[in-house]
C-alpha cells in the first residue's frame, strides 16, 4: 500500500469520527490532529480502533498522544504495515 494510499484511507476514517466538523480536502500531513482537525478524546478513541481494524496493526506500547500531526500517524502505520 503506497503513501498516498495510506493518506486517503486515513482521511476516510477521520471523516467518520469527525462528521462535517472539519474540511479534510485541506488536511496535509501537516496537520495536527487536534488543533487542525479538533479530534476530541472520543474521535482519537474511534480513528485508532478504526486503524487497527483496517490496517491489521496495533497501537500496543504507543499513545495516539503521541502523534501530533497526520504525518507522524502515516509514518506509524507505513512502519507497522512493513513488518
């Protein structure tokens, strides 16, 4: 799975945890996860459940606190997919 593949199917997921809240046809892999994309506690909660599931990957000894921006979320999930 390429990159930009990753990226698309992530902004799928976080289209469904945030409703119509945000515009993600401007999310880069810039942005941040919270204070560009306002996921709240509940959103984190479904996007990584919603990750896993998808991917075949797990969150395990790492914290979604962790990642600040979309692009730190791809890097994870590129990793994990490669193992």
């Amino acid at each position: 799975m390429s990159r930009n593949e990753i990226a698309e199917k992530l902004k799928d997921i976080m289209a469904l945890a945030l409703g119509n809240k945000v515009d993600l046809g401007k999310c880069t892999e810039e942005s941040n996860l919270t204070t560009d994309l306002g996921l709240n506690s509940v959103g984190i909660l479904y996007v990584v459940i919603a990750i896993e599931e998808f991917f075949g990957i797990s969150f395990g000894d790492v914290s979604f606190g962790d990642f600040q921006c979309v692009g730190d979320v791809i890097n994870y999930i590129e990793e994990q997919i490669k193992q």
